[in-house]
C-alpha cells in the first residue's frame, strides 16, 4: 500500500482543509495509508468531525512549526520537532513513499538540499509550479527556490522539467522555452545567453529557443526555463491580473439589473473559464531534483488542491517517478 505524508500544520488555513481532503479521498479509495504530520490533539479534534470508519491513517505528533518568515537552514535545525523536519526523517528511513505540504517553501528546499540531498549531477533542487495556459498547461521552472542561478542550474532545469512532464502529462516531446527579453539567440542576459547555449546542445531536449512573457498565456511552450526570481514574479504577477481581471467582470455583472440577468446567462462559460485556468486542479509543485518525493502546495491551499495533490502523488509514484528523474539525468 503506497504511504502518503501530509503536513496538517504547514497551510495559512489549519488542520482542517488537509483532513477533509483525506477524508474525502477514502470515500472514493483504500489504496493510501496517511501519516499526517503535526500536532496530534488537533488533528484528532479534526478527525472527529467527521464520520467515516475507513479512515486509514497514523499521526505523527509534531508540536513545533516552521514559520514562513523563519530562517530556512536554522529552522531546520533548531525546530526538529516540526512536521517537516519529522517527515523527511521519515522519507529517509523509507517509512513514507512521498511528502505533501503547504509549509514553508524555504525550509522544504533546506531539507531537499541537505538532508535529503539532490540527485547526483544536480546542483540545486528546483521548484516546478504548472501555469494554466489557452493551450496546454505549462511547467515553469524555476517558481521561486533560486533567485541567484548558474548557467548550469538553468540546463539541468530542464533536464529535470522534461522528465517529470513527460511523466505527468503522457506527452513524448514537450517543448522547452527560455524567458528572455526577445526571441532572437543574442537577446537577454549573461545568464540566459549562457543558458541558452546549454540546452541548444542536448539533441535529447525539444528546446524552441527564447520565448517572450506576453506570448506565455497562449501556450508557446510546455516548459518555461528561468531562474528563481524572474519566475516568481512572473507567477505572481499572472495569478494577479488574472485575479484581477475576474473581479472587474464580476465588479461590471453586478452594476445593474440588466447585466445581473446577462451575469445568469454566461455564468456557465465563466465557470467553465475559471476551470480552465484553476492551477489548483493539476496539485501541487513538485521540488525536483532531490532523491525523494516532495510536493508544495500553496500556503493557502483548501481542501480541494489538497484533493489534487493526493491523486497527483499517487500518479508519480505508480510511475516510478524518482527513479526515472535519475535515470534521466544519468543518460
């Protein structure tokens, strides 16, 4: 039976999201054993809110809690009592196949690095974060675990990216974009000039060359490769204007009786939008690179990303997930 960890403590929105998608993942399977991280009087409070006798789980009682404005390599250290520290104890000692949490994203990078340590031939674990697109959705790569990169990170970056997203997504040959400042070879930076160069040389790579943001919405590319701080920005400033955007639709529907009734008339389309770009329905980011299975959701994640992020997990481990990144990598 494959064994899933999950941080009850780590998410802005408590205990209660994490057990609820637990809970409503066992309704439909009995293929999973929980181990939930965290503080074990409240999490079984939690549980007892909801009746279900098929509830198949162990807690692992972890009292200490890894703030977002902690140090991440102290807050490791110091803080060996939380349910990050805990579970990678647990990945490493094989008692867990995989790890999910809405924890710090620092302090899940710390444990990748130097405990758990990167697979061999990579420097650096990364985050993978899928963006929704008008086309396919797009992995982008780096989201924000290192803004100060290396021409070498960002090449293996992709080495990494295209192996999960032809595990995850069944596609042979996805297509792998560089962010620059325009799409001719000499264009960008020292570090994507140097990038660029890297990823061109791998035949085994379907690299279309530089790619700008504006075309990124359309799905120009499967894969987008950046370092750490362009691509956070980049992430927040699209889940911004799409946010945005919905509440001035939203704002214009309800100015008036006319538009209300036009609001009723294409709230199926908006809904069926809303979908299309829900980031949430793909799970979460997983932190590639490193010898074991960890997945970041967002800080604010309810109990339906939660929902993805299980199935999501279950998908990679079925397929082999770790052992074909380092397969790939060795090749």
């Amino acid at each position: 039976m494959i064994k899933i960890g999950i941080d009850a403590s780590g998410g802005d929105n408590g205990e209660f999201e994490v057990i609820k998608a637990i809970v409503e993942y066992s309704k439909k399977y009995n293929d999973v054993e929980f181990i939930i991280f965290g503080d074990e009087d409240i999490i079984k409070d939690e549980i007892s809110k909801f009746k279900i006798s098929n509830l198949n789980y162990i807690i692992s009682d972890a009292k200490d809690k890894i703030e977002m404005n902690d140090h991440p390599v102290i807050s490791i250290r110091t803080k060996t009592n939380s349910s990050i520290v805990k579970a990678s104890k647990y990945l490493c000692e094989g008692k867990i196949d995989a790890f999910i949490s809405a924890g710090s994203t620092g302090a899940l990078v710390a444990i990748a690095q130097f405990i758990l340590k990167p697979i061999n031939g990579v420097d650096r674990p990364v985050l993978g974060a899928i963006v929704p697109t008008n086309n396919t959705p797009m992995l982008l790569v780096d989201s924000g675990c290192n803004v100060d990169s290396k021409p070498e990170w960002l090449y293996q970056y992709a080495i990494l990216a295209n192996s999960y997203y032809k595990l995850m997504f069944n596609k042979d040959n996805p297509s792998i974009g560089l962010l620059s400042v325009g799409t001719e070879e000499n264009k960008g930076n020292n570090l994507t000039l140097a990038t660029y160069k890297l990823i061109r040389n791998n035949n085994e790579l379907n690299f279309i060359g530089n790619v700008e943001a504006r075309d990124l919405t359309r799905g120009i590319c499967d894969i987008l490769i950046t370092d750490g701080f362009a691509g956070n920005v980049f992430l927040k400033t699209y889940e911004g204007t799409a946010k945005l955007i919905f509440e001035l639709i939203k704002e214009q529907i309800m100015s008036s009786i006319f538009t209300k009734i036009g609001g009723l008339i294409i709230k199926p389309a908006l809904k069926n939008i809303l979908l299309k770009y829900d980031a949430k329905v793909y799970g979460g980011a997983p932190i590639l690179g490193t010898n074991y299975l960890i997945v970041k959701c967002h800080g604010n994640s309810q109990f339906g990303e939660y929902l993805s992020t299980i199935s999501q997990v279950k998908t990679l481990i079925n397929k082999n997930f770790i052992k074909t990144i380092k397969n790939s990598f060795e090749r």
